[in-house]
C-alpha cells in the first residue's frame, strides 16, 4: 500500500532542531525520519523504519548468501556469561548494568559473543556440525559517556553482529574471508564512501582486526594510508623504530632553566641562555617530554605510567589507551603528585622513571626516540634542566609504547609517507580464535574422538549508524538525497492545486506504479500549498518525483530526478513507464 501523507504519521520542520549537530542529523529529524527520546536515544518513525529495513534487508541477502543463518538473543541478560568471559568488568562503566527484583545482576547486551557461544555449546559437539555462521540484527546498549551525531553515535542502537565456529585457524580463515567478502558487497550497495583499514581489537580480543570506514570529515575515527595501498586506524599503525644513531653528544649537564615548566618557555630559553654550538636554533623537536597518566584497571585500581616523546609530539590517547586496555587512561592529579613527591613537576626526566627508578613509575618510550640521540629534559628539579642526556649512555626505559599522534609525512610500517583522513566506523571483523570459547567451554570432539575449543569469529555492522551515515554523505542545501536502494519509496508522487482530475488520475498512476511492484509515497494532502508540496518532497529525499499539476490539462506531467535536479515533461499516458525505466534502470545500473 502507497504511504499517503493525508494520512502518514509525519511533520516535516522548516527549522533546524536544536540539538542536531552534523546536517544529515538534522535533516532525518526535520524530515520525519526520527525523533530524539534522549540523549543518544532515538524513537523511529514510518519513514525511518523504511529506510531502516531496506538497509537491514540488504545485510540479510549478503549475509544469507554466505550459508550465515538468522538467530536473535536477548537484549536482556543475566551477568554469568559476561563474568565467564571478564566483560562485566572489563567493558567498564559503557555496560548498562542493573537488577531485577530478585536481586540478580542483568545488563543490556552491549555485544552477544557470549551468548553465541554458549548456545552452540548447549546444541553442538562435533566437528561434523562445524563450520557455522550465525547472526542476528539487534538492539544493543552501550552507555556512551557523550552520545553525538544523533543515530552516528548513540547509547541504543541497532547492529548485525554474526559469529564464525570452526574446528580449526584454516577454518577461521576462509570463514574470516567470506564474511569480509560479504561486507564488501555489502558496503558496496549502501552508497557512500569507504575504506578497509587494519584495526585494532581491543577488548573484543582476538588476532586480525579490520574496519570498514566511511570516508568522512565528520568522523571521531583517524585513519591513515600510503600510496601503496596500506591502510590502518591510527590505533593499529605500528611505526617503524628510529634506527640507532652514532652518539656525538659530548657529556650530559645540568643547567639552570628557571620558569621553563613548558616546552614553549624551555625552547625559548634554551635560544636565549644556551645556544647550540652548531648554530641551529633549539625546537621543541630537541626536548624529550615525559607525559605522565593514571592506568584505571576494570577492578578499580590505579597504576601510573610515564609516556617519553619529542615536546613537539602528543600522545594520542586513542593510540595509548589500546595499548593499556581494557585499563582507561585518567589524568595524572595534584593527589598524584604528592604521593610521589620525587616528581618535580615540569620538570620530570628520566632520571627518576622506570620500575628500578626512585618512583617506581613504568617508563615507555616513543619509537622515534632513536638509541644514541640526545635531549633535553627534566632533570627532576625545580627549574633545572639536563641536556645532551643519550638515550642508551645516560638513560633507557622499561620499553616502547606506540602511543605519539601521528602526522601526514610520517612513514608507515612499508616505509612509505602516510597522509591522514577521517572516518565513521561501520563495520569491524576479528578473527576471536579461542578467547570466548576457552572462557566459556565451546569444546567439540574432532575426527579423532579428542576434544578440541572451537575457534570463533566475530563480525558486526552498525544497522542504524549506516542509515546516519547515508544522510550524511547523500544531502543538499534542501534536504536528504537517498540512494535509490535504501530511499523510503521509488517514486514521491506530488498532486498539487485543487482540480479532482489531477488527484483521481494520480491515485490511479499510484495504483499501476503499485502494481508494477513499486514503493509509492503519495502527497494527496488537499489543503496544503504547492510549495509546501514541493519543499517536503525536497526535504524528504525520494529518488524519482512524479508532479501532477496544471499540465495535466495539456496531458503532460513532470518527472524530477532528486539527485540531479533535471526536470522534463512526459505524456501522462505513458508516466508509469517513464517512471519505471527511470527506477528500474538506475537499479540496474547501481
């Protein structure tokens, strides 16, 4: 049945609404496609379950062509399986936690690899039933500590997360490929812009990681890429180690640096009281500065870890926290520093850095810091610095830490120059290996009778951040522009003025596109303006535009592509076929 706007549950907005950040947000809400319940809580309406559904009617066919089969859990659930596996702790305060009236502990499922895993084990116990593929579209929680970007980003949303069991790495593999093939095509269809990068696993566990990211300015996620292909989030990037250099430094020394507690001021009196013998002027690149953070571990304790890097770097907490996890990094306090009152702050070095050192605080240093170089650091003094301090000669570290934000021109693991982008992650693949099914016991006996842990992989795709992300990338000046694959209907039919012809032949142009197997919206509102008419069909975003207006007199009516703004005249007669060589043929040639 046609969606008629007489009767559509819909208001479209003139004004954009005061908490919508990014334009498409703003556009699916004046639009009529959602409305905020809460903060990063979202109720769908009519237009937006269509969009909604076409995108998860995609993933189905992708995922169904696969051998994958449908399941769906809960979204309630108890806590045993996520205490089996660490996740009650470990996933933090983002779990949303709570009780029921027996006092039990429950949560809302943030992701379902548990419960995966234990319904294979309670159905499964042989290598005959392996491999599998299962996957569910469901409601998933995750308390975001600052939802943003509307549906981009929110503490409900929608995803696809399926799972992998095989009996071996080999199996896990081709099970791997298939489904990145599957997301391929599935992004492929969506219609935006995106690229596969290495990723890091983090909490989820598990050896190869990969994330699929649409390209976008508005995106929290930095990735980078070299022109040999290589492509990576910045928490996956691996940068090479800075080769050792022939130490030239004569003696470290300690000078008076007073008032110098920034790099700023230390460069600018380090020009002023101590110039270079070679000439060149002194930068912050020359300054080794050690950045110091609190580790907050899942069990409530709190370890220090001190950060060396050039003073003219930063370190990149996205970059560090992965490799610190699932600890999360907290700011280094003024309580902090008065229990370690060997830390003069400002001026900290290594002098006092490192699990052997006074502080006992674990020391990790930036690849780039190359053995045999020299800096000027703190030298654990109240405006003293020392310089000519030889990393190797005069001091070393408990290790190195991939951590530094990184910059265009900097070189990749290939060697090659990296230049940066932004992203929206829409989908992340792991290779899990055994994590949930040892934590959990998923064992099967193999083809000789042993019992063997099952191998899983885990593969998700964000249903309702790929709807936010097609509005954002398919948008003009006047509204939403949707690809013809997820748009609400084929074809906005638009009867305009107050003649009962134009309306009882565009209800009959609604019957035959209907019976040619089309989504139809109909705007049959009879006491609203043409204008209004032709900015909601605008704002909505419909493909293809079928107008019914005064021209119906001279037995012509105007079909209008969205995207491209052409408009042309047909014969009334033959509209219904214009209209279906117009969708039919842009679906053809997707």
């Amino acid at each position: 049945m046609a969606l008629r706007m007489s009767t559509l549950f819909l208001r479209t907005l003139r004004e954009d609404p005061a908490d919508a950040e990014l334009p498409g947000h703003k556009l699916l809400v004046r639009a009529g496609y959602i409305r905020r319940a809460a903060p990063g809580i979202y109720t769908w309406l009519p237009l937006g379950l269509k969009v909604r559904a076409k995108v998860e009617a995609i993933i189905r066919e992708e995922m169904d062509a696969i051998g994958a089969q449908e399941v769906q859990f809960p979204a309630l659930l108890p806590r045993e399986p996520y205490e089996a596996s660490n996740r009650w702790s470990e996933y933090g305060p983002n779990l949303f936690r709570l009780k029921d009236r027996r006092d039990n502990d429950m949560l809302l499922g943030p992701t379902h690899e548990e419960m995966f895993c234990l319904t294979v084990k309670d159905m499964y116990s042989s290598y005959k039933d392996l491999p599998l593929s299962l996957y569910q579209i469901q409601n998933k929680y995750r308390d975001e500590a600052r939802p943003r970007a509307g549906i981009l980003r929110g503490r409900e949303f929608i995803m696809k997360d399926s799972y992998s069991f095989d009996i071996n790495e080999a199996g896990l593999q081709k099970s791997y490929d298939a489904h990145r093939d599957a997301y391929t095509k599935i992004f492929n269809r969506l219609g935006f812009e995106y690229v596969i990068v290495q990723a890091d696993a983090g909490a989820m566990g598990g050896s190869a990681s990969e994330e699929f990211l649409a390209v976008s300015d508005l995106g929290e996620d930095t990735f980078v890429r070299d022109d040999a292909g290589y492509a990576a989030n910045v928490e996956a990037v691996e940068v090479p180690q800075a080769p050792a250099v022939e130490i030239t430094a004569g003696p470290a020394h300690v000078e008076n640096t007073p008032d110098t507690p920034t790099i700023e001021t230390l460069v600018a009196a380090l020009n002023a009281n101590h110039p270079r013998e070679d000439g060149r002027s002194w930068t912050a690149a020359d300054t080794l500065k050690n950045v110091l953070v609190m580790l907050a571990h899942p069990d409530g304790t709190r370890e220090p870890l001190a950060v060396g890097l050039p003073g003219d770097r930063e370190v990149d907490p996205k970059r560090l926290e992965t490799k610190v996890a699932p600890a999360e990094i907290e700011p280094f306090e003024e309580s902090d520093f008065k229990r370690y009152p060997m830390l003069a702050k400002g001026y900290i070095g290594p002098g006092v850095l490192g699990e052997e050192k006074a502080s006992g605080i674990r020391y990790l240093l930036d690849p780039s810091v190359a053995e045999g170089s020299a800096w000027v650091t703190g030298a654990d003094e109240h405006g003293k610095h020392v310089l000519d301090l030889v990393y190797g000669r005069d001091f070393t570290a408990d290790g190195t830490v991939q951590a530094a934000q990184l910059r265009e021109g900097d070189l990749g693991p290939n060697g090659r120059a990296l230049t940066l982008a932004r992203g929206v992650e829409m989908g992340h693949i792991f290779q899990l290996g055994t994590k949930y099914a040892e934590a959990l016991g998923l064992k099967v006996l193999d083809e000789n009778g042993k019992l063997v842990t099952v191998t899983m992989g885990s593969y998700g795709v964000g249903v309702t951040r790929a709807v936010g992300m097609i509005a954002e990338d398919n948008l003009d000046d006047i509204g939403l522009v949707w690809p013809r694959e997820v748009a609400p209907a084929d074809v906005h039919v638009v009867a305009t003025g107050k003649d009962d012809a134009v309306f009882l032949k565009a209800a009959e142009i609604v019957n035959e596109l209907e019976a040619q197997g089309l989504d139809v919206l109909y705007d049959d509102r009879l006491k609203v303006s043409p204008g209004v008419k032709f900015k909601d069909a605008e704002l909505i975003g419909v493909p293809t535009i079928l107008v019914l207006g005064k021209g119906l007199a001279d037995g012509t009516v105007e079909l209008k592509d969205r995207r491209s703004g052409e408009r042309r005249d047909v014969p009334v007669e033959g509209a219904v076929t214009e209209v279906l060589r117009e969708v039919k043929g842009e679906v053809a040639g997707a």
